[in-house]
C-alpha cells in the first residue's frame, strides 16, 4: 500500500552528485539563507556517466544557473526529478492505475498499468507505465521532451531518455526508490541513483499547490517589462 504523502529527505534536489556548501552570487542579500547546501551523492558509483559533450553542456547549464534552470521558469520538472524535489508528493493508489500528484507547478502523472501505448509527442512528464515484482512498484518513463534538468545543478538528459524507477516498501513509512537512467545520446552507459522516501505520518498532513507561474512572469518577461518610471 503506497497510499500516502512522501517526500526526499536529501539534497539531491540540488545536485545527484556529491557537492560543498556553496554561495548563490544572486542571493548575496539573504546571505547565509541563500547558500547551497552540502550534500552526498545519490548515483550509484558517485558520478553521472556523461559522454563529454554532454558533460559540457552539464556545465553550460551550470554556469547559467539559476536564470536557465526550467525550474526558476515554473516549468513541471519532469522524472525522476519531481520525486526528490525538496516538496512532498503523493500516491493514490486503488485498483488499476496509480496517481502520483505534486505541488509544484500542479504537475501530475498516471502510472499506467495496462496502457502500453505511445505519446503522440513528447512532454514534460512523458508518460509513466507500470508493472508489480512481487511487491516492488516498477514504472517505466519514456517520451519526455529533452528540456528538463535532473537538478539545479545543471544535469540533464535528451528526449531519448528511459527511466525506470522502482518503488519498494522498506516498512510502513519508508520506501526505498531506484531509478535508472538509459540515454544513449547523452551517457555512456546506464546509471541508477537510490535513496529512501519517508511518509509524513502527521494526521493533518496535506499538500498544499504551488501554483508558480505569477513568481516567474518577471523572469520570463522581463524584456517586455517596462521599467519604472518610463514613459508608455
């Protein structure tokens, strides 16, 4: 039984690999608020397998941090990443399909247990097909776009992305998520990151939407933003 709120208690929402505490330039005014926090690594093995360029463009997106992040843009941020954002999701689970819903950007997915057909185009979340092993949760992802990152540090994958994660019940409360990145285009072999998820056990416990696209207008649109004090 997933049913439930989970969320990732770990800083991969910053970055996969392993990472120092380090200062945001941009957010100088909330000092040391604003600072990026230390983190392990979640990739089996430590680091992402990039083909090198790739691996460039992994560093192009990081020098252009946050402004070129599709998260800073409210854009719904795609799988595996949406699992361990720093918000909480949750599972609906029945009969049939599952519903995994999460606050930001209102994003969610169907985990399609018989539906094995293929999108007519690719998006944001692709599409989500599972299978039961026993009593592991297996979901295959493919059909994103390729625009998504898998972190704010810039890592990324192409629209040839396949996922497959696997959801596990350690206990009650905790689940032991794998998930599993094939992208030919972009690494040079497969590569799974791992870590637990934990079940907000508070009885009132809810989520709450975060509904951004009004937070990133000024980024967005700033070209077309007249300045103060300018004439019409």
């Amino acid at each position: 039984n997933f049913n439930g709120i989970w969320q990732a208690l770990n800083t991969a929402h910053w970055n996969l690999e392993s990472h120092s505490a380090e200062a945001v330039d941009e957010g100088w005014r909330l000092g040391a608020m604003s600072a990026i926090p230390a983190g392990a690594s979640v990739v089996r093995g430590g680091t992402i397998p990039y083909r090198p360029e790739a691996l460039a463009r992994r560093n192009e997106n990081r020098a252009k941090w946050p402004e070129a992040d599709p998260e800073a843009k409210c854009y719904m941020l795609g799988v595996p990443r949406v699992t361990y954002h720093n918000m909480p999701f949750q599972i609906f689970q029945a009969g049939g399909d599952l519903l995994m819903v999460y606050p930001f950007a209102a994003a969610n997915r169907i985990i399609h247990m018989s539906d094995r057909s293929e999108l007519p185009v690719d998006a944001w979340m692709g599409k989500s097909m599972g299978t039961w092993e026993d009593d592991v949760l297996v979901v295959t992802t493919r059909w994103q776009n390729g625009q998504s990152w898998l972190d704010r540090a810039g890592n990324h994958a192409s629209n040839q992305l396949t996922v497959t994660e696997r959801f596990a019940l350690l206990s009650p409360n905790h689940i032991w998520y794998e998930a599993t990145l094939d992208d030919p285009q972009t690494y040079t072999r497969a590569w799974t990151i791992e870590m637990p998820l934990y079940r907000l056990i508070d009885q009132r416990g809810q989520l709450h939407e975060h509904k951004c696209v009004p937070f990133a207008d000024q980024l967005l649109y700033q070209d077309l933003l007249r300045p103060q004090g300018s004439n019409p």
